[in-house]
C-alpha cells in the first residue's frame, strides 16, 4: 500500500512538473513573439513617419528570415494584409471573425488594448507543425496624427497590426528533453525508494519476525530462558518484550512445578505434621475447657467459706470485747477476705456459658474490670499500665461480659510479649465521625512478624509453644464482630504491638455468640 501511494505520488509529481515546464516554455515562446513585434515596431518606427514603406517591408523580411520566425505579416486599419513574409497572402482581407482578429473583435466594439497572452493563438500551420501566433496593434501615436507627409485622422486609433508567427518546434524539443529527464529521475527515485524501502522492511519488519519465529521455535523445543532484543519502540519492539514476560513467566511457572514436585513429600509430611498439632490443640483446648469448669467449681466452693470467713471477721471486728491492739490486724484480714471474695466472684463470672446479656454498659468500666482481674498478677508487677480512659463516652450496646474476655485476652497477651519490666498504654476515644468508640492497647513488647501478623486470629495458632491454645484472639475476633465491631492489629518486631477495637455507639441486634 505504501509503495503505491508513492508510485502514485511520484507519477502525479512528474506530470504536474511536465506541465507547469510546457506552461512556462510556451509562455516563453509567446514573449518572444512579442518582443519580436516590439522590435520591429520601434525599428520601423522612422520609415513609417517617413512614409518609406519599401524600407519597412524590407525590415520586416529581414526579420522574417530569423530562426523560428515562420511569417510575420502587416495588417491596416481595413484589415487587409498590406505585407506578409508569404506573399501569396498580401491582399488578403481578413474578417473581424478571423482567428487573428478575433480577440479584439469579439465584442459590439472592438478593444483597442489587450495582454499579449490574450493576444496570442496557438495552431498547427499547413506543414503540420505547431506553431504560435501574435498579434500586435500599431497605434495612432501623436505623433502620426500631425505629420506632414502623411496625416492619420487622430479619432483613429488603431492603424494595423503586426502579426508574427513563430515555430514552437524548439519548445517542444526543450519539453521533450524535459518529460525525458523528468521520467528518468522519478524511474531513478522510485528504484531509490524502493530499495529504501526493502531495506527498512527487511530491517525493521522482516528481520524481527525471523527472531520471533526462531525463539518461539526455541520455546516449543522447551528452551525457555529464550529472550529477544527489542531494538525498536514500535509495535514489534512492544512484541518482543512481550515475549520475553510471556517466555520469563513461563519459566517461572515451570521452576515453581518443577520445585512443587521435589518438595511434595516434603509439604505431604509438614500437613500431616499440623494436622496432628492441631488434634493435639483440640485436645488441649478440650483439656483447659474442663479446667475451666474444675475452676469455675472449685471458685464456687471457695466463695462459701470466703463469706463466712468474711461475717466471722466482721463480727469480730465489731465485738466490743475485741482487743484495740489486734484492731489493725483483723482489718487486714477483712480488706484481704473481701479482695479475694471478688476475684472469686470474677472469676465466676468470667469462666460462666449462659446465653449472653445484652444491655448498655460503659467500655471504660469494662476495661477498668478486665485490669482489676490482672493488673495484681505476678506477670504484671514489672510492668506499668498507663490508662489514658476519655470520659463521659457514650455507652455501648451488648454482652459486657464478654467484651471483658476480650480485654482480657488481649492485655494479658500485651503483658505476655514484654520480656522483663514494659509498658502498656489503653486508651478510649470516638471515631468515625462519632459512631465508633475505640479502644486502643499499645504496648511495647516484642512484636509479631508480618507473617504471624496474617495468621493471630486463626484458630489455634499460637506463638507460645507450650502455654497458648491459640483461641484467645480467634474467640475475642468473634465477640467484636458479632457486636457490630472490628479488630485492626499493626506490629514491628522489636518495637511492640497496637491493637485497635471499634465498637458501634447503638447497636441494638441481639447479640449471640
């Protein structure tokens, strides 16, 4: 397609460059005849005054005799030849019609200027040779109007005309040397494009799909490190780096079969390894779920003589016979009585599986129960617990209970990560515009690596290789979200651990667990 709109291009070139040189060579040869014209009318200018018409028919044949001149003739007012380098034709009378008169005569009066192009006529004489002709008007100049020898009436404008006939043969010599060298330069140029062209299309379009068709070839025998050399920008260039993604992935995929299979019985044997710690977790978890009965069972039976160790101190304390000195000592025991009555009450309380309670309960209140319940544990004795509780927050709808196992959960494994003495900041805020009470449990332990921060809240997956059941986070994650809530944890080993909950301000579903 490219080749021929060049072709097509460089034809119509080379005939438009033919005829603007035919235009101008005949446009040449018509300023030539009128030149010629000129000249004999200023030559003979003297003898016309004089009258000397022999002297201006000789000048006028001596012209006639001039390369290329092929007849001049003298026309009168009348329109009659009064000389003519063909002398058959002198008498002749011309019409107004006749193609020499034409051009002037054409309208109801005759025009006494006109170009000389439009002057001009072209024809083929009686020889067969083109030839072109020009009629020039001879005025009545002033000076002819007051002659002595001979006076022309000064209304007459027009005394004649000269009319020259010249061969166009040179012209057309000139065009022909012309429309040859023309055609052997646009014939030269379209094998220079041509060639051109072969070689950027064996370059640039042949050259690279050869590479393709090779290197795939290469691919299907297997070779896939195959790789093309994208030279270009261009569509084939985009293709060849494709290629290579395509052959780069390919081998890739090929690597990672090829180490599937060598490392199958190895992943055979790692499966069978988790599936069997994971029954050792459900066993586990089994295990500490009827400790948390025996506990719940021993608290109960611990709570009966706590509250009649409690009345009897009370009542000691009260008896009027009691020894003043020993005052301080049965307040300890009361104080003491009473603090362990309430972790046992907790303790009740935490460890019960009723249905849950739903009802409208202060978040710090059940931070501030969860910390009761550890902050006197000996995990905790090296380790400050800074409380930063924003007050009057709106109250949350749901089981506080349970939203007390999550804290629990949660701070106790804050308090688990810290190595020897650490920190653990709480803090409570609104979020979202209002809608969400957050609480926020920063601490500064060791951290947990991206990838066991992907896998905190699966079941049983732990990072405490013989104390942790791995249930804590998965069942807190189940609380939160059954109130309507998230869970978000960041983390960078080394530096501790951020665990956000958002819990909605009215929710008010039935929450069950």
């Amino acid at each position: 397609m490219t080749c021929i709109v060049i072709l097509t291009t460089m034809v119509l070139y080379a005939y438009l460059n033919i005829r603007e040189v035919k235009k101008l060579l005949l446009k040449d040869s018509i300023h030539s005849a009128e030149r010629l014209s000129e000249t004999l009318i200023r030559a003979t200018n003297h003898q016309m005054m004089n009258n000397d018409l022999e002297e201006v028919y000789r000048s006028m044949e001596d012209a006639s005799r001039q390369v290329d001149v092929e007849g001049i003739r003298l026309i009168n007012e009348m329109g009659r030849i009064v000389f003519s380098s063909n002398r058959d034709e002198i008498g002749t009378l011309f019409a107004e019609a006749a193609e020499v008169c034409i051009t002037c005569h054409i309208g109801s009066a005759p025009l006494s200027h006109a170009s000389y192009l439009d002057r001009s006529r072209i024809f083929v004489d009686d020889a067969g040779r083109s030839v072109v002709g020009l009629s020039k008007a001879i005025y009545n100049e002033e000076s002819c109007a007051t002659a002595a020898c001979h006076v022309h009436p000064a209304s007459i404008k027009v005394l004649g005309a000269l009319d020259v006939v010249i061969s166009l043969e040179e012209m057309q010599s000139q065009l022909a040397r012309s429309r040859t060298w023309l055609i052997f330069l646009t014939v030269i140029m379209l094998l220079v494009v041509s060639m051109l062209l072969s070689l950027f299309a064996q370059k640039l379009v042949n050259n690279p799909i050869q590479d393709l068709l090779r290197h795939t070839q290469q691919v299907a025998e297997g070779r896939l490190d195959s790789t093309i050399q994208a030279t270009t920008k261009d569509e084939l260039g985009e293709l060849a780096v494709s290629f290579n993604m395509m052959t780069t992935s390919l081998k890739k995929a090929h690597d990672e079969l090829a180490e599937w299979n060598r490392t199958l019985e190895e992943k055979i044997v790692e499966r069978t390894l988790e599936n069997q710690q994971m029954q050792a977790q459900l066993a586990r978890s089994d295990k500490l779920s009827s400790l948390g009965q025996m506990a719940a069972g021993i608290a109960h039976e611990i709570n009966n003589p706590m509250t009649g160790i409690l009345l009897y101190a009370n009542l000691i304390a009260d008896d009027k016979n009691f020894p003043p000195d020993l005052d301080d000592d049965i307040r300890i025991v009361i104080t003491e009585t009473e603090r362990c009555a309430t972790i046992v009450k907790k303790l009740l309380d935490f460890s019960r599986t009723t249905k849950p309670e739903n009802r409208w309960s202060s978040l710090n209140q059940i931070i501030e129960a969860s910390l009761s319940l550890l902050e006197h544990q000996t995990l905790f004795q090296n380790i400050t617990i800074e409380r930063n509780l924003k007050q009057n927050l709106p109250d949350i709808f749901g089981d506080a209970w349970q939203l007390e196992q999550v804290f629990i959960n949660i701070i106790l494994n804050a308090g688990q990560s810290i190595a020897d003495a650490g920190s653990i900041k709480i803090t409570t805020g609104l979020a979202g515009d209002g809608k969400f009470i957050f609480a926020e449990i920063v601490d500064n332990g060791c951290g947990i690596s991206a990838e066991e921060l992907n896998k905190i809240f699966d079941p049983f997956f732990t990072t405490k290789q013989d104390s942790g059941t791995g249930l804590g986070l998965s069942v807190s994650y189940g609380i939160i979200n059954n109130h309507g809530g998230n869970i978000n944890v960041s983390s960078d080993v080394g530096s501790g651990t951020s665990i956000t909950i958002n819990l909605p301000v009215a929710y008010n579903e039935v929450i069950q667990v």
